[in-house]
C-alpha cells in the first residue's frame, strides 16, 4: 500500500519537498484520470487534486502560516482557506513512464524498492 501511495504522490503528482517550499509537477499516465490525496506540510492541511488538465491545492488549516509551492516552475502561496487552481494544458511532456521508472531508479539506489 504505501508503494502504492509513493507512486501516486512522486511520480504522478511530482511531490517533493524542496528547501522551504513543496514542488509539484503532476504527470499523469493518459489511463489515469485523475487522483486526490491530503498533505500535511508547516501545520497546513492541503488537499490536493490533480486530472489530466487542472492541479488544484486547497489550504484547509487557518491557524497555520502559509505555505510556498512550486508548480512546474511558477511560484504560489498558498493560506489556509484559500484554493489555487493550475492549468498543465501548457506542459511539454507527458511521459509519465519516464517518471516512473526514474523513481524506480532513485529507490533502488536508496535501498527501498518501489513495489
């Protein structure tokens, strides 16, 4: 399950923590339509939706400071109660497998298999 989990959330999202900032470059493979999942980042709760065209992230904590995000380069701040909607229609490369298979690489150098 969490390979599972890891799959979704690297490679197809294209979640990673970066500095003080979260990155995202979501490419989803053509047979996938589209996948949701919660973070927990800095005390803020962000759901997260992604499809084949729109990224959207939506802060759900007010309490917690805001958040930076990077997506496929452009810069967001994201605060509690607000959502950020993103466009990938604009994105040159939709290669997926690619992704995969770099995470695949990147694990078993790691010494953790991706499952």
């Amino acid at each position: 399950m969490a390979g599972s989990v890891d799959v979704i959330t690297r490679a197809y999202a294209g979640l990673r923590v970066r500095g003080d900032w979260l990155e995202f470059r979501p490419t989803l493979p053509r047979e996938l339509q589209a996948v949701d999942f919660t973070v927990l980042y800095r005390g803020q709760v962000i759901e997260v939706s992604i499809d084949q065209d729109i990224l959207e992230l939506e802060g759900t904590s007010s309490k917690a400071g805001p958040v930076t995000i990077h997506v496929n380069g452009a810069e967001y701040v994201l605060k509690g109660g607000q959502k950020i909607s993103v466009s990938l229609k604009h994105r040159a490369s939709r290669r997926p497998e690619k992704a995969l298979a770099r995470l695949r690489r990147q694990s078993v150098s790691d010494g953790n298999e991706a499952r």
